[in-house]
C-alpha cells in the first residue's frame, strides 16, 4: 500500500474485499500503541450497543443512499481487544418514482484493536465478517451473500460512574453479491456495559516495613564522689567532707557555716551516744583530720517536750558527750566547743511529730577556715 491513498469504487471479486482489508489495516503502524497506565480500569466484560450509520452503495447497485440501523453485543479481550455481533438491517432509495428501494439485512462479527490508553477517547481498528440478505428489485434477483468489511474509528472516554461510551467508524464492506459489491458506511455505535456497573479505579495499599536503627546516647556515669559533696574525687584535694557542708571548687570548706547533723542517735532521754550515733560521728572525725585548720562548736538541741529547764540541760549534756566522742577519736579539745539550747532554737512546729524530730538535732558551727588555696 506504500502510503497510498484507498479508492473505493465498483469492486467484482473476493481480490477487492482483500484490497479492502490491506487498505483499512496499511496505516496501523502510524498508530502508536501504549500500555495502559497503572490504575487504568479493566474495561467490563461484556456490552451491548445501538446505533446508526449512513451508506454510500456502490455504484453498480443503481441506488442514491442508504440509511440502516444496528445492533451489537460484545465483549472484551484484554485492554487492546475486543470482539462484537452485529446486527444491521438498511433501505437503499433509488430514487425512482414508482419503483421499490432495496433492502438489506444482515449479522457478522467484528474483531477491534484499541491504540493508545484506553480508559479515555481513543483510536481503533475493525475487522468484520458475516452474511447479508438483499432484498432488490425484482424480487427474483434476491438473494444471500457473505461480506468482509475493515474500518477505522474513534470510541469515546466513557461517561464517568457508568462506563457509557460513543463510538464513531467508517467502514467500507465487501458483498459478494451479484458479483461483488463495495459499498461506504458511516456510523455511530453507543456502547452500554452489559453489567450496568460502575467502573471504579482501585489501588492497592502496600504496607512497607522500615526498620529504623535508633541509636541512643547513654550518658556516662558520673565520677565517684564518696563525700557527696558534688566534687569528684579525682579533684577533691578534702574527700570526707561533712554531710551537708557548702565546699569550694576543690572540695575543702572555706567559709563559715553551720551543718545539722540530725540523726545522731542517743539512748531515750539520756546523753549517751547509740552505735548508729558513734558511727555517724566518725564521718566528722575525718572530715576534722581532713582539715585540721578547721574548729567547730557542737550544739544540742531538743524538742517541745517536757520541762525546759529539762530540755536544756539534755542538750548540754548530749552536745559535751558529741564532743568528748571527737576528742577520744584523736581530735585536739582546743578545736572543740560544746554549747546546749533546749528547745529555744526550733526548726519546725513542735506540735506535730516530723517537726519535733527535726528539732532534735546536734549541729557543728563551723567558726573558722584557712584562707581560699591557703
């Protein structure tokens, strides 16, 4: 066919209908065919159609025009194909007066190829085949007849929600009858699914595993500090420091300050030292061999209860026997003082338990210190 442009006029032998299939099929190559994008709808099975055409007959059959209906129901074959029978049924005017048009029914089937993305408008090619009864005049000369018929078209995006489509062709037929006929047809096809089922787009949800590798900082140990004092031991140039004491940045008391030592234990209502009590203490015995520039009072002091006169004299008492333990343990008396206030020095309500056992304390007042890196 090398590009050539299809002639259709008088056609007498099956070479004709063959002409005809080479010319309808010659530009397919022009055709660009894509695959369906992902998402892409499958088109409904099966469908059925009606529709119109207009024909030009060939000119041997000495009629103007015809005008037929049809009727279609198909199916699809994939994305890119499908397969349809039809039935068609037309008049001829032959524009005579007092003589009969011609009539022509007929059924066959069509093979399609799609091109392009088919779930919007697009191209096609057909190929037909099936047989005719032509009803002329006169009556003698009807008869039955096989035809070929290739066509090329254009179907519709289908209507949303319904899958309706319009279909255009233009076909050119080849009967066999009365030694060959070719004649043009023109027509309109609206294709209805067979299901009358929405087409709906589905996409598959993939669940993706990611494994995140977390990595997390553990923060590091903090240095030893056996004092507690908030000075790692590697640097505490004073590393027994008293419980409680305020220390500069080498771990050492410098400045004047009073330190509560609240769970010094004494036997009930007596001034003598338990052995929880003594061995509290020792943390200040070395503390005081730690820093032998430091000199301290010991203060007692007791809670609400009972008489006052009572109360002081036990701290006095509880307070010398504090010290008398230091001085036993190796510390100079010189450094040392004892000092008793009873109940008058109070750090909490006496009226309820907690406070009175706050109140019961012995405290070390710090009086002196060595000067800053002295």
């Amino acid at each position: 066919m090398s590009g050539e442009p299809c002639v259709y006029g008088r056609w007498r032998s099956a070479a004709g209908a063959a002409a005809i299939v080479a010319c309808a099929l010659g530009p397919m190559p022009a055709l660009a065919m894509h695959e369906a994008p992902p998402g892409t709808p499958v088109p409904p099975s099966r469908h059925i159609g009606f529709g119109g055409f207009l024909e030009s007959p060939d000119s041997s059959r000495n009629v103007d025009s015809g005008l037929g209906a049809n009727y279609v129901y198909g199916g699809s074959m994939g994305l890119k194909r499908a397969w349809e029978l039809r039935l068609f049924g037309g008049t001829r005017e032959t524009g005579l007066a007092g003589r009969t048009d011609f009539y022509q029914y007929g059924g066959g089937g069509d093979l399609f190829q799609y091109f392009g993305n088919t779930s919007a408008g697009h191209p096609f090619v057909l190929l037909g085949a099936g047989g005719i009864l032509n009803d002329v005049d006169p009556d003698d000369l009807d008869g039955t007849s096989a035809y070929l018929s290739a066509g090329v078209g254009w179907r519709g995006a289908p209507l949303k929600g319904w899958g309706i489509r319009m279909r255009y062709e233009v076909r050119a037929t080849y009967d066999t009858f009365d030694s060959g006929q070719t004649d043009l047809l023109a027509g309109v096809t609206l294709e209805i699914p067979a299901e009358r089922t929405r087409i709906v787009i589905q996409e598959k949800l993939v669940e993706v595993e990611k494994i995140v590798e977390v990595i997390k900082e553990v923060p590091a140990a903090p240095p030893p500090d056996h004092d507690a004092d908030g000075i790692a031991d590697a640097i505490d140039t004073c590393p027994d420091t008293v419980a409680g004491a305020s220390v500069e940045a080498d771990g050492c008391v410098r400045k004047a300050q009073v330190v509560a030592l609240p769970n010094i234990e004494f036997a009930y209502e007596k001034a003598e030292l338990t052995g929880d009590g003594r061995e509290t203490l020792g943390q200040v015995v070395r503390f005081m061999n730690d820093q032998p520039e430091i000199t301290l009072d010991v203060w007692g002091h007791t809670d609400s209860k009972g008489a006052d006169l009572y109360n002081l004299r036990l701290s006095q008492k509880r307070a010398a026997a504090v010290e008398q333990f230091l001085i036993e343990s190796g510390i100079a008396a010189a450094r040392l003082k004892s000092a008793g206030f009873g109940e008058t020095r109070p750090l909490a309500d006496n009226e309820t338990e907690e406070g009175r056992e706050r109140n019961r304390r012995v405290e070390l007042n710090i009086r002196a210190s060595r000067a800053a890196g002295g």
